[in-house]
C-alpha cells in the first residue's frame, strides 16, 4: 500500500476532510502529520491563546487518530524541509493538505508545492475551509466585491448542497513505516504557565468531539431566535463555533448542512442569520485574499491620512485590562481575557471605543485580539477591525461612532453581562451601572474600586473623532 502524507495545520478533523478522503480513495495509507513552525507565519505568527487551543486541539485530534488504529506524528519546521526528509523516509508518494489563505502562507505554501512536485512528488491541496474559495465569485465586472450584500447575493446563488461526511471508522496502520521521533506535544507547544488558560477551557472543548458538542448545543438552544438573540450579550445566543470553526475542528460545510438539514424545525430567519454570518466569514477570506495588504494597512486609502492619535500606552493598558471606565467595554475585555472569546457585540463596542473614543490605530486593536483569542483568525479579524474603524470593506462608516452606553442599554438591558465581567460594580442598580460617572455619589458608595470617570468624556472624544474624520479628502469611503 503506498503512502500519502496527510499535512494537517488548520483543518483538525477526520470528518468531511478532503485531503483525508482522497488519500483514502486512491488506496494510500494516510500519515497525519503535523509540522510546528510559527516562524514561516510572517507578522502574523499566532498569539498566546491560539497556541493554547492548538496544544488541546492536537492532543485531542492524537487521540481520535489512535482511536481508529493511526497516529498523529508531531514534527517541527522548516516545513518543506521536514515533509521532504518524512517523505523520503517513510517511502511517500504524496503529500495532501488542506488549503489556508493566509497570505504569508499561500505563498509559503505555494513554494512548497512547486518544490515537492519538483522533487518528483504529488502534491495536492484541497478546499476544506471555506463553502466557497476566495477567487471563485466576482462582480459582473470580475473584480472581487468589497460590499458583502451582493457577495452573499451571488454567493446564495452558486449555492451547492453542502455534502459531508463522517470521520473513517478505521484508519490504516502506520506500524510497518520507517518514522523519524515525533516530538513530544509538551515540547513543541508547552501547556501555559502559569495556567492563565483555565477559564477558556470552562467554556470551550478543543477537538473535533468539543465540536461537534458545541454545534449540538446550538442546533438544540440558541438557533432557535438566534436573528434576534444573537445580540444580547449576557445570553449564550450564538453558536461559540468560531474557534472550532478556525482550526477546522468541524467544517464549516457541516455546519451549514446541520442548520439546512433541521428544515423547518429552525425558522427561516434564524436560519438565513446564521448562514449570513458563516458568508461573513467567507466574505472575510474572499477580501483578504484579494487585498493581502489589508492585514496590515487600510482597505480604503482615503484612510491612509487619517490623523490617528500617537499610540498612548497608558490609554492601551487601561482598555487591554478592562479599566478603561465605560462597564460595557471593560466587561467585554474581561470577558476575553477570561475566556479567550468575546461575544461579538461587545467586540464591535469595545473596538469602536478603541478606534473612535480614544483614536487609536485599528493595528493596536486587531494585535491584541490576535494574543488573546482563542478564535483569532486573520481573514475575520481584520476585517472585523477595519470594519469598525470604518477603513475597511462595507465598513460601518467611521462617523457613525457607537455610544457603548446606549449600547449596554440595548444590549445587555438587565446589566448581567456588566455585573459578570465587572462584578466591582454588581451592586450599582440600573441605570447607573451603565454609567456610573453619572450618578458619582451612589457610584462612591457602592462601586468604589471602579474607575470614576471614564478615561476620555463621552462627548468630547465622540467630537474629537468627528473632528479628525472632518480633515480628511472627501471621496468614497471604501
Ligand atoms: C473587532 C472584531 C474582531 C473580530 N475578530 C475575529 C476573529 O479573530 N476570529 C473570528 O472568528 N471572528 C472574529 N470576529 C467576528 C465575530 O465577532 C466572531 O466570529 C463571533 O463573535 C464568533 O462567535 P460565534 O461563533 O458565537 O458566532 P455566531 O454568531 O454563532 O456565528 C457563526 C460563525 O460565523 C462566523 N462569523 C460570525 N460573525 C462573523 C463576522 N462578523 N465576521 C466573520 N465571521 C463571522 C464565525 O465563524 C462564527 O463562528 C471579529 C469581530 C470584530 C468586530
């Protein structure tokens, strides 16, 4: 039986795995290999709490592997040179993997396939990310689309029935192969220490079962009004899918399959939201792929101008930790530094706060979420905060500045999420939980230890903003 080297990186499962099923369709013996090398990830090597889950995400994918009879052999980099010495070693013909879009690593990638089919070998890779690939829709023109609604228009109207299937019951052998030493999991990503990590694990089960569980508990719960539920912060009124969704735990045609599949037991509208968000997430890969600059500097270069406020790191520290003195944007950067998550609501306040308020660079932002989400991904990430910050595709546009107190009114309307996050200001009652500046004698008595004032007045940073948005040239806004 020859043998194919199944390259694992962001696609952690054994079900609907391409790369897996044409191995096994051609009658190669599958050798799951996982190769550690952050450094070819260019300025986007992953922060703390993705390594964190990976370590997990690994451990559990080792486990399903050795469940069905195979193993999951951990190399570290350089890549090209280490799948070069395996392949040769362990006598494969092939080398299969799932396609990433990250634009350091199309590129890497893409050297790796020249030169492995150079070096006589067959080399495949495989679209298991993403319900459609980034260069497959255009505008009628042929250019990529920088607005999602007629995206997701052509997106619906290319749609194919999202097939999947299981996870192999039985993998072959890989005893008879001659292999190098796998390296120990603890040395190639070691558990965190001290364990800042454990809140994200009271929330989240890394692996392909954590998965599947996750989307059972959607598929049974918040699905059901999620249109409308999706907004509300103290509630589990989303699916919690995205890191799971990021590291490939399940596929993001399984999940759209589920949610099809539950007919008319799911109501159209929360069905079509949640299909939506999932075309966020293409859309996200659709315009980095053609933008790869974007990670890094603005979709629209009428921003390029824009006079950002010089990098204050005390503002920074304060809103990286949650003591910036607004409730909702501190209970939400708690809520991340806890968890490793924050539920998407929040994200767009506290990013808005950061970017509006306060007139920080958006890349201030999108590094710290990229060090402390579990769910942190390049394509989403920049575009959740470019859209904030207004410089980016069908952006909010950036004079719309969000009021994080109407916002907590709306959106977390009991408080509960503030009182969670920030429990020094769990006995303030309502409104002034809101805004505790605002009722200082009760905010002294009850709340002493939060912070009195917010770290710029509400409507002087708003004004401020607007005052910076009013110097710029006028013109489109993407
Ligand atoms: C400033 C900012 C930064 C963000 N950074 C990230 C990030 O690094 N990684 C990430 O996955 N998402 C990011 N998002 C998007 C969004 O907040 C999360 O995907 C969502 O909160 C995940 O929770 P969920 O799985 O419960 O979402 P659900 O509402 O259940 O949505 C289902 C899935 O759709 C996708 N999705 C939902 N909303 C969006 C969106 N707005 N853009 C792209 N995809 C979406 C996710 O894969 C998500 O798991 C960011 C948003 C903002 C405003």
């Amino acid at each position: 039986m020859g043998t194919a080297l199944l390259w694992l990186r962001d696609d952690l499962r054994l079900h609907d795995q391409p790369a897996l099923r044409a191995a096994l369709d051609r009658g190669l013996r599958p050798l799951p290999v996982y190769i550690h090398a952050p450094e070819e990830e260019g300025a986007w090597a992953p922060g703390a709490a993705s390594l964190a889950w990976r370590r997990r995400s690994l451990a559990a994918l080792a486990a399903e592997l050795e469940r069905r009879g195979s193993r999951l052999l951990l190399l570290r980099g350089p890549t090209l040179d280490t799948l070069q010495a395996l392949a040769a070693r362990s006598g494969a013909e092939a080398v299969l993997w799932t396609r990433r879009y990250e634009p350091a690593i199309e590129q890497r990638d893409a050297h790796i396939k020249r030169s492995l089919r150079q070096a006589g070998l067959h080399a495949e890779s495989f679209n298991g990310a993403l319900l459609f690939e980034p260069w497959e829709l255009a505008t009628r023109q042929g250019d990529p689309y920088r607005v999602f609604t007629p995206f997701w228009k052509s997106a619906r109207a290319h749609w194919r029935e999202p097939r999947t299937w299981d996870a192999p019951p039985q993998l072959p052998s890989l005893e008879t192969l001659d292999l190098p030493a796998a390296e120990p999991l603890d040395d190639l990503l070691p558990a965190p220490s001290p364990a800042w990590d454990t809140g994200f694990w009271q929330r989240f089960t890394p692996g392909e079962q954590g998965a599947q569980a996750a989307l059972q508990r959607f598929l049974d719960g918040a699905v059901h009004g999620y249109a409308q539920g999706r907004d509300f912060a103290a509630e589990t009124g989303t699916s919690r899918l995205s890191p799971h969704l990021h590291f490939g735990e399940l596929s993001v045609r399984r999940a759209a399959a589920a949610v099809l599949a539950a007919g008319d037991a799911i109501a159209e509208a929360d069905r079509d939201r949640f299909l939506a968000e999932l075309g966020w997430r293409e859309f996200a890969h659709h315009v980095l792929h053609h933008y790869p600059h974007t990670p890094e500097r603005n979709l629209a270069p009428r921003f390029d101008d824009f006079p950002w406020a010089d990098p204050d790191e005390a503002l920074l520290e304060a809103w990286r930790h949650g003591r910036t003195g607004v409730p909702i944007v501190d209970a939400g950067m708690r809520e991340l530094w806890h968890t490793g998550w924050m539920h998407n609501r929040v994200r767009m306040v506290v990013a808005s706060w950061l970017t509006k308020h306060l007139r920080q660079h958006w890349l201030q932002g999108a590094r710290w979420f990229w060090d402390t989400l579990v769910d942190a991904d390049l394509a989403n990430n920049t575009q959740g905060w470019q859209w904030t910050a207004g410089t980016g595709a069908d952006a909010a546009p950036y004079f719309r500045v969000f009021n994080p107190v109407t916002q907590a009114r709306r959106f977390d309307p009991q408080g509960a999420y503030i009182a969670r996050w920030v429990p020094e200001l769990a006995e303030l009652p309502l409104p002034a939980r809101f805004a505790p500046w605002e009722h200082p004698q009760l905010a002294h008595r009850l709340a002493p230890a939060y912070p009195c004032r917010p770290q710029v007045d509400l409507a002087a940073g708003r004004a401020a903003a607007l005052a910076a948005f009013a110097t710029l040239p006028r013109g489109p806004a993407a």
